[in-house]
C-alpha cells in the first residue's frame, strides 16, 4: 500500500507514529507522512522524514480552509491508497475536499466531553458535516465509538481499546516503593485548563488533613504553569518538574492523579499501567476506559479522589490487575494495517 499520515504538528507524529511508520516500511509499504509547521522544533525525526505543509496548524483558523487544497495537492502527488489523518484541524483540512483515496479518521479524541446528546456544540455539527468524506473511523474510548455509531451506523468502524500502545521495553514493569515515608503521588500532563492541574494541589491537601506526609510531583508544561506554581507556593510537599520523561516519575510514585475534564484515552493511563502504577481519575470520557484504574470520582470532587487515595493508600497499595501484552503497540497496529487494508 502506498500509505499517507497525516497530523496538525509534527509532535503528534514523533510522539505516536514513529514506530508505526518504520513498521509498515519493514513490511514493505511506501509511507508518506506529513504536517504543519512547528516552531521551537525540527519538523524531521531521525527515522522518519516528514513533508511540510506550510498552511496547516494546530489551532483552527482561515488558513485551515486553505491548507485544504494543500492536502489535495499532497495526496494527489504521491498517489495515496489510503489516508490516516489525526488531530483536529488536520482531519478537517483532508475532509474538506475530495481526496482520490480513502480518508480514515484517527480520532484520538471528541473534542467534547458528553457525547450521549446529539447536540455538543459547533464542533460536533462540524464533524458531523465531514463524515459524509470519510470512509472509516477509527475510536479510543466507549463514548466517542458510540458517537460515531450513533451518526454513522454504516460506516467502517474500529475501536482501540488500548488507544496506540506502548513500546513495552520503555516501560518496565517496577515493583512498588516502600510506604515508610508516605505517600508520593505524580500528576502528568500539558497544563491546560482542560486538564485541571490546580485540582491536583486540592487532592493533595485534602489528604494532608489525615496527617498522612504526602508529596506531589508535577511533571508538564503549559499556560498554566505560572498559576499553579503561585498556587502551590507555601505548600510543602509540592515539586514541578516542567517537561521531562514520564518513567523516573512513575517509578518513584506510589500512584498516578489525573484530573482531566475529559479525554481521548489518556497515554499517562497506558504508561503508568505497564510500569505498575494505579491510576486515580475523574469519571469521565476516555479516563473511565483507562486500563490501571484504581479508583474514579465524580468530576471536581477532589475531596472524593484524595479518599479514594487515601483508602487505597491504607490498604497497603494493593496493585490493579492490567493484562500487560495488551498494551503493546504491534496489536492495534496490525489492527489499523487490517482496517486500512478492508478499505481498499
């Protein structure tokens, strides 16, 4: 096959598709992979070489319109068999036109939280619009498969229940860390208001009113740094780590706290699953289909999470059953490989 991939940045490819597309060239597909510029970084990984099309980005704007016609140009010239697209505004620029190939639609998440309503807002009108070009789909968590089924009962459908995987040698499996001094709890992710990293110092302090000695690792980066470092300053305890590699941090953890608003399937949920680690969220899309679960709470209910926590922390950290080889990123790309396959 002579396949296309397609994100909004390059960071998307680097983070989930490097391996998926030297795979596919070890199996003797031609692949060609392509995004929007991205500035403070090479477009290129050291494995895979990517196109840039200079009109399309992350955030939706009026270039978005017209990086349509830049896709088109793309996929014409390299003769595509089939399309992957993922990320927002990536999707929407490969939909707008009519593509001589199959467009396949790799959501990663709705870009909403509720999804059993009909009625989310302009960006579910929208996405409703260009199903009518797309030729499959392909879904992380219950409630977007159940959208897409709901609005396209006809259309080629796959679910990943594991989302993309992991390279499981980069992430070993790691006995738990002693409880003699307390409990240490990580919190990983951009900080966005949709992630509700501020809710995390709630958690914290909710389960320092038991007397429990407890530290809070916060490892990410984003618009929100400068607030939650002011909020959390005077807190002991509280250490931010800006961006840095997820495994250190999830092996010195006792447990990971993620309160996210709402999500695709959360990458931190697989990464602290192979590594051991439980993970405590929001019941919420996409987290509630998270492997590794410990425990969910009701949304904005920091003082119910640092229960939960605490609760289990008591318990003497007792593991969450994770079927391990599930998560290994081969399984769901032989399924994407397949799925792409049936469209031809």
């Amino acid at each position: 096959m002579r396949i296309g991939i397609l994100t909004s940045i390059p960071t998307t490819q680097r983070a989930f598709f490097v391996e998926w597309i030297t795979r596919w060239r070890g199996q003797g597909h031609e692949v060609f992979a392509a995004a929007g510029p991205e500035s403070g970084g090479p477009a290129n990984h050291d494995r895979v070489a990517l196109e840039t099309l200079s009109l399309l980005s992350q955030r939706p704007s009026l270039k978005t319109f017209i990086s349509a016609s830049q896709v088109h140009s793309w996929a014409s010239r390299h003769r595509l068999d089939a399309l992957l697209v993922s990320t927002a505004t990536a999707s929407f620029a490969a939909r707008l036109l009519p593509l001589n190939c199959p467009v396949i639609y790799f959501c990663h998440g709705l870009h909403w939280g509720s999804v059993r309503s009909g009625n989310q807002g302009l960006y579910a009108q929208i996405e409703r619009l260009l199903l009518r070009r797309t030729n499959g789909v392909i879904s992380l968590n219950q409630q977007d498969a159940f959208w897409f089924e709901h609005f396209a009962p006809d259309m080629p459908h796959l679910h990943l229940s594991r989302g993309i995987g992991l390279n499981l040698s980069e992430w070993p499996s790691t006995p738990q860390i002693p409880r003699n001094d307390g409990l240490r709890l990580v919190w990983i992710g951009s900080l966005t208001p949709r992630k509700r990293p501020l809710d995390a110092l709630d958690v914290t302090r909710n389960i320092r009113l038991s007397g429990l000695p407890v530290k809070l690792s916060i490892v990410g980066d984003g618009p929100m740094y400068g607030e939650l470092a002011q909020s959390a300053r005077g807190t002991s305890g509280i250490e931010m780590h800006g961006w840095s590699t997820p495994l250190p941090h999830l092996q010195s953890a006792h447990a990971v706290i993620h309160t996210s608003h709402w999500e695709g399937l959360p990458r931190i949920a697989l990464e602290a699953a192979a590594v051991g680690r439980p993970f405590f969220g929001y019941d919420v899309k996409g987290v509630r289909d998270s492997p590794g679960v410990a425990a969910l709470s009701p949304l904005g209910d920091t003082r119910e999470m640092g229960s939960a926590v605490l609760t289990w922390f008591n318990h003497g950290c007792p593991s969450v059953p994770v079927d391990r080889p599930s998560l290994d990123w081969r399984i769901a790309h032989d399924q994407v490989t397949d799925f792409m396959k049936r469209m031809l």
